[in-house]
C-alpha cells in the first residue's frame, strides 16, 4: 500500500514508522531481524531501509596499492523483500542519485515493481568522502528532483530509451527529503523550500525531514512549505541521542542545532548508558507534542538498534 494510502486509512491518527541500515558486507540478516522483531509491536505500516552508495577501498596488489569500487552496505533491495515476506510490512528503499546511472537507477525500480514494492525514497545522496562537493556518476542525476521525474515518467510508462506499450505500468509512491534547518549546501531556507517545491511538482507525494530536536522549527517548516504551495504531508524525523559525542557529530554532520537543555542533560551524564537514557526521556516529550499536533507519522532513525526506539514507542502507541 502506498504511504499515503496509510495516511488516509489512519484517517487522522498518528502511525509509527522507523528507518534501518542494511548489514555490512559479510554480515548476517539475523541481527537486523532482531532489531526489528520488538517494533512490530507498534504495527508499523511501513519501514525505510537506506542505500550506501559507493566507496573507494585500496587494495594491496604487487607491492602497489590498486584503488577499488566497493559498497559496505549492499542489498537494500534485498532487504526490503526479505522484510516484506516475513513481516508482511511496506517497505520503502532509498534510491539515489549518487553512485546510480539513469539506466541503473531504472533496473532498480523495475525490480521493486516486480517486487511488489510500492513506496520509494529519491534522494540525491552525499558526496564521497574524497569530494568536497556532491558530483553525480556519468549519465546520472545531479538533483533529487530530476531522479523524482524519472521515477513520475515511469509511472506514466516513459522509460529512457525504449518505447514500450505497457498495460502495467508502476505506480511508485515517491517520498523526497526536507529539512526543518535547510540543506546544508542550501544559501538559505527559502531557497531550499523552493528546491522541495520543484520536488512536489515533479512528483513527489510525500515529505520526510531530516532529523531535528526543536519542534518549533518543524511547525515553522510546515507552515512555511504550505504558504509555497506544498500540500503533501511532511511526516517528521526523529532520533534520539544516543552517545555523549553526538553533541558534536549531529551538528557537524547534518547543520542541525540542539537544545540548551538537551546539551545541558547530556554534558552532566557519565556514561553514554545515562545519554541513551536522557536521548529517550527528550524524544518521548518531543514525539508527545508532534503527536497532540496530529503529524500523519511518528519516523524514527533507529541506525541499525532498537531499544532506544521500541522505549520511546512503548510511551506512545
């Protein structure tokens, strides 16, 4: 079922949702599935699972160092139809711009059709660790929103070269990114409004934001997306903190600010055991207020572990 399709069974009630990071290479499914077994609890209609996009190793090959391509986190797709089978749950991938031509972006998505896979996420990406700056792979996309009009031509049958005539066509339901603090290359929020705007218009049928710990600043985002003309639903993103260094890695990171008494808390615990707590206790108050606001989502980033989110869960639904 697509996401908004939930949003409009839900008919106004708030629904809980988390994200997942595939396994390393190498590793086993099993851990994953048990972060995951506690939050079925919550009846999650839907579970965001990321995409890595390529990174350079150095591989030692006749006394020289060979540089390779390689992803650490494969198989999101994978994942999704593992997850889909044994959960019977939506299961929403990240498509990317980086590291993804035009071509094998659309393999992608014509294997989430044959898939049943009806959500997808269209993202740009990050730059790789050696760019100061984001460049897409050769026949790729520059911008989220040319990746968003790609998949909305699918959906209406265009593929890139051929000209085929389909009586099945897909039927994606496409989930983009905003930012409550704007895009950290963005010259200003207006200017990143106007760039999410492009994104609805191109296709796009749902917002999920970047992670934020003001409310203030998401009711503000809303606010002022509507005002632009932006009438899908912007389901928030939430992440409790989890480790004392986060203080500074969020903010360097992502260009997002914390509390004073978020900060506060955080710097008078002494062990990242009372952190993890006192990242539980904030986001609880925090998801209490998103919640009286009637936001369609409660979406939590729960990078790979679940006993901080099924925690905040439990308080909520």
């Amino acid at each position: 079922m697509k996401i908004t399709d939930h949003i409009k069974k839900a008919n106004g009630k708030t629904l809980f949702s988390f994200e997942i990071i595939p396994p390393k290479k190498g590793n086993n499914i099993e851990e994953l599935y048990n972060n995951i077994d506690p939050l079925m609890e919550f009846k999650p209609p839907f579970i965001d699972v990321t995409t890595s996009r390529e990174e350079y190793v150095y591989v030692e090959k006749s006394g020289l160092l060979d540089r390779k391509v390689t992803r650490m986190r494969p198989g999101t797709l994978g994942i999704c139809a593992a997850i889909k089978h044994k959960y019977n749950v939506d299961t929403v991938p990240h498509v990317l711009c980086g590291g993804f031509t035009k071509e094998e972006t659309e393999y992608l998505l014509v294997d989430c059709h044959y898939l049943g896979i009806d959500n997808v996420m269209a993202l740009r990406g990050d730059a790789m660790s050696h760019q100061k700056y984001f460049e897409p792979s050769k026949n790729g996309h520059q911008y989220a929103g040319d990746l968003v009009a790609q998949i909305s031509n699918l959906n209406s049958g265009k593929y890139l070269h051929d000209a085929i005539e389909v009586n099945n066509s897909t039927d994606f339901c496409i989930g983009v990114a905003g930012y409550p603090e704007k895009h950290l290359e963005a010259p200003s929020l207006q200017t990143d409004l106007k760039r999410l705007k492009q994104k609805v218009d191109a296709g796009a049928d749902y917002v999920v934001t970047q992670m934020f710990f003001d409310n203030k600043k998401y009711f503000e985002f809303v606010k002022a997306a509507k005002e632009m003309g932006i009438n899908v639903p912007i389901i928030p993103g939430i992440k409790p903190l989890a480790v004392k260094r986060h203080l500074q890695l969020l903010p360097q990171v992502f260009r997002i600010d914390i509390p004073e008494d978020l900060i506060n808390e955080v710097e008078n615990c002494k062990t990242n055991k009372d952190v993890r707590q006192v990242g539980v206790d904030f986001a609880i108050q925090q998801s209490k207020e998103l919640l009286a606001a009637g936001v369609p989502f409660l979406h939590y980033y729960s990078m790979g572990k679940s006993d901080n989110i099924h925690a905040i869960a439990k308080e909520l639904f």
